[in-house]
C-alpha cells in the first residue's frame, strides 16, 4: 500500500463522522419516529441524549412502520454523530442496523443507509454487502458504488475499493442526472464521492 493510499484511509475515517450531518433523511422522507411493540421500545427508558430539541434522556415518540423506525433510528445516530455524541451514537447504532433488517425488502435507500450504518460501526463486511444488494439491480447506481468502495477501502481492500472508485468517476456524469429518489435525498454526498474517489484512485 502507498503512503498516499494510507494517507487516504485515514481521511476516509475522518470523513465519517465530518460527512455524517448530510447522510440525515432529507426532510420530504420525513423525521419518521419508532413504533411501539419493536424491539426499540427500550429506548425510551435509556437515560440518553436527544438531538436538539428532544428531553435530555428520552428517546423519539415511538411511532411508524417498520422502515419509519428504521430511518428514525438512522436519523438519530447520524444527528448524533454530527454533534461529536459518540455515546449516543454508540447506543443508537446497533438498533438502527437491526430496524433494517427486521423492516423487510428495503429499496435501494434503505440498502444504502444500512450500508452506512455498518460502515460507521466498523462491520465492513455487511457494509458491502448492503451495497452490493444496490448494485445487483444497478450496476452504476453512485450510492451504491460509493458506499461499497468506502467499505472496502476501510478493510483495507485496496484493489476494491479502487475498482470501484474508477467505476463511480466514470459513470458519474451520466448518472447523476437519472432521476432517483435516493439522489435526490442524498444529493450533497454525491460530489463527496466523487471527490473521495478521485483522491484513492489518483493516490493508489
């Protein structure tokens, strides 16, 4: 590994916690609360922060469907994180990436917050996985590549992740016009990909 590969790793690490504020649910998903009767339901009772706005020590109202639980909890760990809650995100995160699984078919934004999910709890492994789920039905699918490539980068699969940042610069163009939902929700991260993918593959 070059010294400007493991210089970009580090950013990489860096950029989690500095990028989490725009992974947030955009706002016309909705801030979707946990329901009640879930495996959740613990977590009113937890004794932790809440994000501005929320008493200290309590968690969400608890309402919604499954997937709603889920990006409420996705929601609250990236808010978490944004504000350097470290604990809060700790004790949130494990919830959120267990909401997505037990919320059903996810779509490619659910697969793409899990992925997210279990590249900030260290789980590279699923990570990709969750982003391969993406890029099964879409090959180029830009969240998909960029959340995969930052797994694998992490795990330190260098050739990987390389792979995979070449193959975000070069459909970019083409498709960050398409029309999905998930884009348009994510639309900030996309030119942090890109950037992201433009340092590995120019220092590999």
């Amino acid at each position: 590994m070059s010294t400007a590969t493991a210089g970009f790793l580090g950013s990489v690490a860096g950029a989690l916690a500095v990028m989490v504020v725009v992974l947030v649910v955009a706002a016309n998903r909705g801030e979707r609360n946990v329901g009640p009767g879930s495996a959740f339901d613990a977590a009113g009772s937890a004794g932790v922060a809440g994000p501005a706005g929320e008493a200290p020590g309590r968690a969400p109202p608890l309402t919604g469907t499954p997937r709603e639980q889920a990006d409420r909890l996705f929601n609250r760990v990236m808010q978490s994180l944004a504000m350097g809650d470290s604990a809060q995100a700790s004790f949130f995160l494990p919830m959120a990436i267990l909401a997505y699984k037990q919320a059903g078919d996810l779509d490619a934004d659910g697969h793409y917050h899990l992925a997210v999910l279990e590249t900030t709890a260290g789980n590279y492994a699923a990570a990709r996985e969750a982003a391969d789920r993406i890029l099964a039905e879409a090959p180029d699918h830009l969240l998909g590549l960029g959340a995969a490539a930052r797994a694998a980068a992490q795990a330190g699969d260098v050739a990987t992740a390389r792979r995979l940042y070449a193959r975000l610069l070069g459909v970019y163009d083409e498709e960050r016009v398409r029309e999905r939902p998930e884009y348009r929700d994510h639309a900030q991260i996309l030119p942090d990909y890109k950037d992201e993918a433009q340092r590995f593959v120019g220092g590999s």
